[in-house]
C-alpha cells in the first residue's frame, strides 16, 4: 500500500512545524524518523494517520488524499499506536484489543464471526492470550504496550504507524516490541512507519532511514548509508563515531558529547 506526503505544511495555530514535506514511503518496509526533540517527527505521523489537518499539500494513501477520504475507510488501510495512550478503568486486553475492530462494524457494533478471529489473532501474535481477562491498568510496561499494539493490529491494516513504541519501556521491553514489530514486517509484510530516539535501535531493525531537522527531511535512505558522523553531527549536533556492531554488522553509532555552539543542524544533506 503506497503512502507518501506532498508538499506538506503543518502549523499548531500560527507556528509552522512542518513546511512543504514531500516523502515516499518504501512499501512493505520498516521506515524510522528520527531527528532531534521538537523536528517535527510526531508531528508528520499525526497528520499521516488524520490526527491534524495539513494546512497545504496532502498525504497520499494509494493514490488518493488520505484527508479526503471517510475515516472508517482510512481506519481500515492504516493504524496508529500514539506515543502516549490512557487506558480507561477496569477495561480488559481483550476489551481493548476489540476497539480495534470498530471500523468494521455498524452502528449498533455487533462483533461478527471475522471480528471475533481478528481479535483472537492479535492477542496470539503478540503473547497475551493468557492475559486476556487481565486489566490493562495491572499489567507491565512492555506488556500493555503489546496490548495496545495488538488494538492497532486487530484493525487488520496493511500500514501501522508507531510514535516511539518503546518510550518508558526498560531495555528488554524494548528488545520485545522491536522485535515483535520486525516480525509483523517480515512474516506479513506489512508496512511499517515508527517515528524512534534511538538510533541504534533504528539501525538495527529499520529498512529505511529518514533523518527530519526543523521540519525537513536531511538524509533518507538505507541506515547503512544514512547513519554516518556528518548526520550525526549536522542533525543532532552531537560529536560521535560511526562503527560497526560486532555481531549483526549493521552500523551502531557512539556518541562521545554535544558539539558546543551547533549551528549547523540546518545544513541541507544528500536525500
């Protein structure tokens, strides 16, 4: 399923956060943004999945304006886990799971026979049947971010759209989501759009790279190609190496402290 922007400005009030943005989203892949804090990252998912409103340019799901479209179709082509979700009280996983399935049925929301299998599905795929009858509010950190990545799953979308998925998880938690979400990819296929803050983590699991500053996209390609010391030092303004992991091969970066007086995280790069 083909998703890109084109074009794209978006503004809270008169502050522009995002001017004329025009990104390809390569299909069934795992993309990461990534950029420093306040570039605009979750900014760009939220209009991506209609949270806001564009105030030029449009965002192109399969060939048509995703703004233009009725929200329960969308809702049946993409799914988003934001980056923050409250859980009301006393709700179960699997209550929570069925949410997922509210673009599916009518208005009287009769579950049917399809809706009761995605939701079983979902629960499965993401280790929480037996925690199924548990409350949201009882289980750990990187248990409830399953549960709520297992909701977006039971919308059965071929586009997911993650705000920092591993955000207040310790570091196995954050070993379990990733990997879960590289399995959803490559076991099913399914495109992938996460906006992370580390970016190890980034190089490790995604395809495809795109590094945002001040709106804009500085560098976009494979981690290999993109993770390198100008990056981190334009974008982040960080003084750091580029090496390789010792056991996967794929680019790790380490970072040795901030470069005083940066300036230049503006400077347009490669894309």
């Amino acid at each position: 399923m083909a998703l890109q922007t084109e074009s794209l400005v978006l503004a809270y009030d008169s502050k522009v956060i995002v001017d004329g943005l025009s990104l390809e989203f390569p299909e069934g892949k795992i993309t990461a943004l990534v950029g420093p804090n306040g570039s605009g990252k979750s900014t760009i998912l939220k209009a991506m999945s209609r949270i806001l409103s564009p105030k030029q340019g449009s965002v192109i799901l399969d060939g048509a304006d995703i703004h233009t479209l009725p929200a329960n179709e969308v809702a049946r082509r993409l799914a988003i886990l934001p980056q923050s979700n409250e859980t009301p009280g006393g709700l179960t996983v699997e209550q929570l799971v069925r949410f997922g399935r509210a673009p599916y049925q009518g208005l009287l929301g009769f579950s049917s026979t399809k809706d009761r299998e995605q939701v079983r599905w979902a629960l499965s795929v993401t280790n929480l049947v037996e925690l199924s009858q548990i409350p949201v509010a009882e289980l750990s950190g990187g248990q409830r971010q399953r549960a709520w990545i297992a909701m977006a799953l039971a919308q059965d979308t071929n586009v997911l759209l993650l705000d920092e998925p591993t955000t207040y998880l310790d570091m196995g938690y954050q070993v379990e989501i990733m990997e879960l979400i590289k399995n959803l990819n490559r076991e099913q296929n399914r495109t992938i759009i996460m906006v992370l803050h580390d970016l190890n983590q980034a190089a490790r699991y995604a395809d495809h790279l795109i590094a945002i500053s001040h709106g804009k996209p500085r560098v976009s390609g494979p981690p290999a190609e993109t993770l390198t010391q100008a990056m981190l030092n334009n974008v982040f303004g960080v003084d750091a190496d580029v090496i390789q992991d010792p056991r996967t091969r794929l680019p790790m970066c380490v970072v040795y402290g901030a470069i005083k007086n940066a300036t230049s995280r503006t400077t347009s790069m490669r894309r």
